[in-house]
C-alpha cells in the first residue's frame, strides 16, 4: 500500500486491473493545484489507470469488497459515479474534436449541453480562445486546423468546463519535438493560471519532469517509485 498524502485532494486506492498477460495494482495521491505524472515502460498500465480514474474502465473490486477501489477527489467518493458526473476532464493523444461543428461550437459544447444559451456559449467561447491564442479561429471547422492548433482546441474544450481534476493521456506524443515542448509549457502555464489538478501519463521524462510537481512511475502494473521530479533519474526506469 502507498502512503497517501496528509489531506491529499485527490487519491486513488487499489487501482486493479487484471488482463490476460498482465495485472495492474496502484494506489497513489495528489495535492490541489498540482500537475502529477504518471511514467512507465509500454504496456505497463498507465493509460488503464486513467481510465479506472475516470470511470472508462471498472475496477476488478467495488468499494464494498473491504480493501477494494477507493476514488476520492476533493473529499467525495467517486468511484461509482458516472463518468461525467465525477467533476474531471479528459484531454487524449486524439483530440477527437466533432468535425461537423466549428470551433467555438466544439469548445462550448459543454456548456450548451449543461444548459446555457448557444449564443452565449458561443461568447464565452470566442473569449476563451483567446487564452489559447486562438484568437479569430471560432468559425473554423476542425479539418483546417494543424495538430497543434486541434490539440489547444480539446483542451480549450475541456477547461472551459472547470474541471476540479484534469487527466492527460500522452496529448502530445502526437506532435513533433519543437511543438511538444512549446505545448508542454502552455500546458503547465495553464495549470497554473486556471488552478486545476492534473495527472498526466507521458513516456517522455523529460516532458514530465519539466511540468509536473511529482513523478509516479508504474512497471509491470506496480508503483516502482514516486517523488519529486528532481529526484527521478533515468536509472529509475
């Protein structure tokens, strides 16, 4: 069992996961306003603990079971709850943005489904952007736009919602290096303006050490380490 934090914000207790050739086992914890990574070898699990985090993938043990999954964020169990009431956002590899709507219509999608007037949405979009520095691009539909400028717009999309937990599925490992890095810090400039939490799978160290305030680095479905960013090594892994 992994320690958890004193008052950790968010915490997550026996993540497990059992498949055919592999069984996954974590329990971890993040502070508020904190920008967590999750590191590892290919296969080791990482993608399928995010998922368990946002209710896309079930636990192998309920919440009744004794010493079965326990979600906790911001001092409520989550564990049970539907995926889009947990309070989180989700930006993946793919922005997997909806190609028949604009922009602005793909970032205010949230808050027109939450009840709010499209036209006010869409304002509140236009505005938004401009945090993204996408400024101008609310008529534009999905296929003109670069792979970096459809990564800014899913993120756009999900913090526009005010997410109290934000989870990162490798969201870059799509790009090229030069826009890695430029996104990589808009990312972590944005956590820091917005005050989110994040949890952020990567395979890339360095990217991870560069923006997150802790490093978890999971092998063969364990946690084999967790710490300070400044403190991990590449002999860790």
């Amino acid at each position: 069992m992994i320690e958890k934090e004193e008052k950790a914000y968010f915490s997550a207790e026996n993540l497990r996961k059992t498949f055919d050739s592999a069984k996954i086992d974590v329990s971890f914890s993040c502070g508020k306003n904190s920008m967590t990574a999750i590191v590892g070898p290919s296969g080791s699990g990482k993608s399928t603990v995010l998922r368990m985090i946002a209710g896309l993938e079930t636990p192998d043990e309920g919440k009744d079971e004794g010493n079965g999954t326990r979600i906790e964020l911001d001092g409520r169990r989550i564990e049970t709850e539907r995926p889009s009431r947990r309070g989180l956002g989700m930006v993946s590899q793919s922005p997997s943005l909806f190609e028949h709507l604009t922009v602005e219509d793909n970032v205010s999608y949230g808050l027109v489904s939450a009840g709010m007037k499209k036209k006010l949405a869409r304002e509140k979009a236009n505005e938004f952007l401009k945090k993204f520095n996408l400024e101008g691009f609310g008529k534009r539909y999905p296929d003109t736009l670069s792979g970096g400028e459809a990564q800014r717009v899913s993120l756009a999309r999900t913090l526009i919602m005010k997410p109290k937990l934000v989870l990162f599925d490798e969201p870059l490992s799509a790009l090229d290096a030069p826009l890695r890095k430029k996104l990589a810090a808009l990312i972590r400039d944005l956590q820091k303006a917005f005050g989110f939490t994040g949890i952020m799978v990567t395979h890339d160290i360095e990217e991870a050490k560069s923006i997150c305030d802790k490093v978890v680095l999971i092998e063969k479905g364990k946690i084999k380490w967790e710490g300070n960013p400044e403190d991990f090594g590449i002999e860790k892994f």
